[in-house]
C-alpha cells in the first residue's frame, strides 16, 4: 500500500512529463498564489556550468557557521528528493515534504481550473515553488538557491538575489542555451539583477565580456575572484590545501572540504561572495567563512568512499567535458597509473568529450544500464567508446553493482562517472549516505 508521503511526492515526479520549459511565467503565477514565499527571506543565486553546486555548498556552510538559519535549494538529487531542500544543514523530513506537495497541488489544480494556469507546471517549477515556501514557513535569515539550467529563464531566477555567483561556463546543455561561450554566457547572466553584488571564476573572454556588459548595464557590482584573489595550493593525501589572500583579508592555510585542484577557483568564488553580502546586510565573520570553505561537504561530487578495509570508490557526478576533466585530473594526481571506471551517460550529453577528456586516468571502462529513459544502452556507449578511445578496454555490465565488481578485480581502488543518475544508483547500492 503507498503511503500518503509518498503519493504526494509522487504528485512532483508525475510532473517530469512535461518536461524542461524555460521561462518564468509559471513560477512566478504560483509565487503570487503561494502568498510571495520568495519575499521572506533574502536570497543568493547561484548559476554556472560546472561547480555551482560545491560554491553553493560553501556559501551555505558558512551562513549557518555565521549564526543564520539558511536553507539551500539544489539539482538533481542522488537517491532521494528530499535531498534538494535543506535547513540548518538538513533535508528536509519526508512528511514536511510531502505536506508542502499537496499544497502545492491544491494551489496548482485551483490555478488549472479557473484558467491562470495553462498547463501544470514543470517538475523543475513545481520543486522550485516548493522550496521557496519550504523556506518561508522555516522562517529562514536566507537561501541559497543553485539554478537548474542557464539562468535568464530558470525557475530559480523568479528571486530578487541580495548576490549572486556565476561560477564557471562551459559548453553543456546546449541544445537549450545556445551552441557558443557567449550565448551560453548570456542566458547565465540573466541572474545578475541591478544593483546586486555579483562574483564569478570565469576567465575565457567571450563569457567574461559578456558578465562584464550585463553587469555594467544593470549596475551591478561584478567581481572577478581569479583577478583578484592570490592562491596557492597543494594536493596532501587527497585533499587540497589552500592558502587564499583577497583584497579583504588572508585565509588558511586551511584545508579545503571538498576534494579537488578545481575547488581552490571554487572557493575564491565563495569567499569574495560571501566577504560581499555585508554590504546586502548578512555580514559573515571570517571564521565562519573559514567553516563553509573546510567544513562543507557534497556528496557524490569527487567523493571518495571507503567500501571496505581493502576497497574504495571516487564518485563524481560529472556529466560534461570540463567536469570530467577536473575528476581525471585528481585522479592522475593522486593515483598516476589509472583506476578502472564505472560509466554511463544519457543521450543528450556530450559523450566524445567525455571520453577525450578522461586521458590517461582510466586503464578500463565498464559500462551498465541506468534507470532512465534518458540513458545511452551499454550497447550505444560501447560503440561510442570503441570510436573515441580504442586504446581502451571497454565491457557492458547488467548493472552498477556487476560493474563496480568487474572493475574491483582490476584495482583497489574504482572510479564512477558520467552521470548523477549512475552515481545516486551506486551510493544506494553500497548504502552510502547521501
């Protein structure tokens, strides 16, 4: 028998036929029939290609260490929804959850029936219009909201920010965003609001051109942390230590909470952020900006499990070229010759790019079926391989677990990536928390 939870959740996921539609006409029709949930408190957007959601983490961390009940809003979950809307440090309960669906789906069946509404929303406007009133009844000091996808027209983007972060652009998604750097660029900056502060790691001129302008345009503060940050870090026993002077003040050396060369930019991102939302009225100590960089944590994002006394995993949700990059660069760093790969990707990521930018860090690849309809068959992913990367062993598994298994009989050590899907599946099936 299905639980009443689980069928008010339920009303959230039968939403994802609809599918992806960017614009903010929906969401902002169902802020105003929620009562504006989005008013009460202050918010922080987050946006960018890849490490939006470890910048989001840190920002988040150190809110709470300053002494602010904060709550965080992120995409996509590994195992389970709730994952998506955390207070104090916490997802959110099942039940709280499941209440706020069903208001949500009063609110939206009275919007379909006298005609403001067109269509039911999208899953993506629907978790976004649960989350703000999730926050609003925690009676949160501030969000920190990570967009799903692009910015201008995400759901996301219905807040009036205090700041914002723009934290890398790369190509991905872009069959929605635009096929250059700088379209890409543009739909991002849509998050940038007049007046707001607004700090981003992104150096490649075509995207900055475009920030630099929107930011001009609208009056906003932009800063670029890679300009005006000096660090230096080093890679000790897999994890990186940094020491970190902004215009403000020093930092560290202290070890960062999250795994990773790349999360040295990520954290210059969070700190110049978070050193600027005294000016927005949240002022944050430095040893609780101390706290959100060396006391964060993101699962599934270049995490390393311990399976056993002998076996261990490098989980990395990566699904895009560049993400891929940073997780074979830790990986050639901290293990030279290679580990053996669990990988799967869906159908709209870019594969071939994937596979290039993997290099020297993987001596095979083992390849299972995933639990969407969105994903590449073994089949598909093994021609792919064969066409990107003949020079490596590439072997269909019937699962994730059948492939962790095949590649624990090559090495002690196993890599997983290419997919949030494929990771969430594999810390369910070695019961890894979330």
């Amino acid at each position: 028998m299905t639980s009443p939870a689980r069928e008010s959740i339920d009303f959230l996921f039968d939403l994802e036929q609809f599918g992806v539609k960017l614009g903010l006409d929906n969401i902002r029709l169902l802020c105003a029939a929620l009562g504006r949930p989005d008013r009460s408190f202050k918010s922080i957007i987050v946006a960018g290609t890849n490490g939006k959601g470890s910048v989001a983490a840190m920002i988040e961390t150190a809110l709470r260490a300053g002494g602010y009940t904060a709550g965080r809003y992120c995409s996509p979950h590994l195992m389970a929804l709730e994952e998506r809307f955390t207070v104090g440090g916490r997802p959110v309960a099942r039940e709280t959850l499941a209440a706020e669906a069903d208001r949500l789906r009063e609110t939206v069946e009275r919007l379909l029936d006298d005609g403001r509404l067109a269509a039911p929303p999208t899953f993506f406007e629907a978790t976004t219009a649960v989350a703000l009133s999730l926050f609003a009844r925690a009676r949160i000091d501030a969000a920190v909201l990570e967009v799903g996808m692009g910015g201008r027209f995400d759901a996301t983007n219905v807040v009036t920010p205090v700041a914002a972060a723009i934290s890398s652009i790369d190509l991905d998604h872009q069959q929605y965003l635009g096929a250059t750097l700088s379209e890409i660029a543009y739909e991002k900056a849509g998050v940038i609001k007049p007046g707001a502060v607004v700090v981003t790691g992104e150096t490649k001129p075509p995207a900055l051109d475009v920030l630099r302008r929107a930011a001009r345009e609208r009056g906003a503060r932009l800063i670029e942390a890679p300009r005006d940050v000096e660090i230096r870090a080093a890679l000790r026993g897999g994890w990186t230590e940094v020491e970190m002077t902004t215009p403000v003040r020093r930092y560290g050396p202290l070890r960062l909470g999250l795994r990773g060369r790349h999360q040295a930019g990520n954290a210059a991102v969070a700190v110049r952020l978070l050193e600027g939302l005294g000016d927005c009225g949240l002022p944050v100590p430095p040893e609780a900006i101390l706290e959100g960089l060396g006391g964060v944590r993101w699962a599934g994002r270049l995490d390393v499990a311990a399976v056993d006394a002998r076996r261990s995993i490098v989980l990395d949700a990566a699904h895009n070229p560049a993400a891929v990059a940073a997780f074979a660069a830790y990986v050639e760093e901290v293990w030279p010759g290679g580990v053996p790969l669990v990988f799967a990707a869906l159908r709209d990521k870019d594969v071939k790019g994937m596979l290039r930018a993997l290099g020297n860090a993987v001596t095979a690849i083992f390849c299972p079926p995933l639990a969407s309809p969105r994903a590449l068959p073994p089949d598909t992913l093994l021609a792919e391989i064969r066409s990107t990367r003949p020079d490596l062993r590439a072997v269909a598994a019937s699962s994730p677990a059948a492939a962790l298994d095949a590649a624990w009989r090559l090495g002690d050590v196993v890599g997983a990536a290419g997919s949030t899907y494929l990771v969430g599946e594999i810390m369910a099936s070695l019961a890894l928390p979330a």
